[in-house]
C-alpha cells in the first residue's frame, strides 16, 4: 500500500500513453506508480478524509479549482478567470492578481490547435504543455494550426474559431471511445483559414506547418454506460483496471477524474 496526496497523472507520450499515479509524500517527496502494468488487475484508492492544497500543501477542509484553498483560489493568477478564458487577460489594466506569474507564463509562446476526442474541437495551449495538453483531455489527434506570442492573443482567435469548430470536449463520449466522422484536422483548418482569414491578419501569428499527432491510450475496454466514482460521497474506489485515458481511470465499475481531486489523500493498493 501507498499513501499520499494526488496530483494529475503524469503522462509520457508513447504507443500506448504511459501514465504515472502521483502521490505527494511527506518532505517534498513524490511516489509515482506505473499504472500501465495494472491493467486488467484490481486496484483500490482509499480517500482517508485528508485533502491538501496542491499550491503550499497545507491542509484545507474543501477543494477549489481542483485542489486549492479558497483563499489560494481567490488570490492566485493561476486561479484566474482569465486562465479559461484568456481574452479576459485583465494584465494590461494593472490588475493581474500575480504579475510576474503572468509574464512567466502567460506572455509566452501559445499555440492554437484543432484536435479529436470524440468530436472536433479548438484549443489553445503553452508551447511547454505539447503533447500533455492533447493527452489530458483525451484527444486521439491534434494539429496545432498557429503559433502567438501570449496567452491573451490566442484566447482572442480561439473565440472565433469557436463559431466554427466547438471548443468543448464531450468527456462521456471521449470515455466511450466514441468517434464522429467526418472531415480532417487538415480540413478543417483549411476551412478555417479560408473562413478566418481578415481577422487574422490583424494579429501578429504564424502558421504552424505539421502533420497531426496521433496518440494510442492503454485502454482494454471501454464502458458502454460512464458512471462517476466520487471521494466526496464514496471514499473507496475499487475495481479491475480496464483503462487510463486523458486523467480518467476506468475500472470494471466505474471511472474516476483523477484531476478533478487532486490534494486528496489516499491509500493505493493492488490486490
């Protein structure tokens, strides 16, 4: 058995996706389980009723965001409206909660991306998050189409391709393994540069000249009915592994966000 407090799993891009349970141990220490080798074995994660904000690991009653203290959640960039939607970048207005955060990581190269998880969608991610952007959310292909200087710009562009291309991921079909036909990633941002292309000369951008990634996730089985294990009202979750795709596991009973409970502690045990 190991114990510790969860992070999102960490992935490695490879013919199936290798993925890793974090545990955040005491002293800064991190355990980190091989989840591919379980597959098709039981295993069990056992919520002890602990949670630790994912920012300063100090002990928090509730979870925001995903693993922040309200106070955490409130006052952090990271935190930020603006960090989903990033054409609500309030920067330039002098009322960014962390500035320095914001130059770090917001005034960076970002790319605008087409990818398919069940269906088509936009997004936008830092240079530094490809392929791991494209892994968490589940997509089996992904074309990053543009390239831009900061995180505001691409938020920008992103909201109009979105009346064309959709930038919500439908998660129970993409845990399905459901996929609609249709026309290419290549099409489509034929399509959009053909539909978009006055509004982009008006930012500074630059085409991104790639073939699509294709990525292979370690999954068995795929359930024909998604149904939710959560810690908050269930604190053990048991089950055969059956597979791992973006940060779900997917067990014989069930599926779990493991990002969606990160600071959680918990006991991992295989039987």
């Amino acid at each position: 058995m190991e114990i510790g407090h969860l992070s999102k799993m960490k992935t490695e891009l490879d013919s199936p996706v290798k993925y890793s349970l974090v545990l955040n141990q005491k002293n800064n220490q991190k355990k980190l389980i091989s989840l591919n080798e379980f597959l098709e074995k039981e295993i069990s994660l056992k919520f002890t009723g602990n949670i630790f904000d994912i920012h300063d690991g100090a002990p928090i009653k509730k979870s925001f965001g995903q693993g922040y203290s309200y106070k955490n959640f409130i006052s952090l960039a990271q935190c930020d409206t603006c960090i989903v939607k990033p054409e609500l970048c309030h920067y330039d207005k002098g009322t960014c909660r962390e500035p320095k955060w914001g130059e770090t990581h917001c005034f960076i190269p970002h790319y605008i991306y087409l990818s398919k998880t069940s269906d088509i969608k936009v997004g936008i991610t830092r240079h530094t998050q490809v392929p791991t952007r494209w892994i968490d959310q589940g997509a089996t292909e992904a074309l990053p189409i543009l390239k831009v200087q900061d995180r505001k710009t691409s938020g920008l562009i992103e909201v109009e391709i979105a009346k064309i291309v959709p930038d919500k991921t439908n998660w129970r079909k993409m845990l399905k393994g459901e996929q609609s036909d249709g026309p290419s990633l290549e099409e489509y941002k034929e399509m959009i540069f053909d539909s978009l292309a006055d509004m982009l000369d008006d930012f500074d951008v630059e085409e991104v000249e790639e073939a699509p990634t294709f990525i292979k996730y370690p999954v068995n089985q795929y359930p024909e009915k998604v149904s939710s294990f959560n810690f908050n009202k269930d604190p053990l979750v048991k089950g055969v592994l059956k597979g791992i795709k973006g940060q779900y596991l997917i067990f014989d009973s069930g599926v779990i966000n493991i990002r969606k409970f990160q600071g959680y502690e918990i006991e991992f045990s295989n039987h």
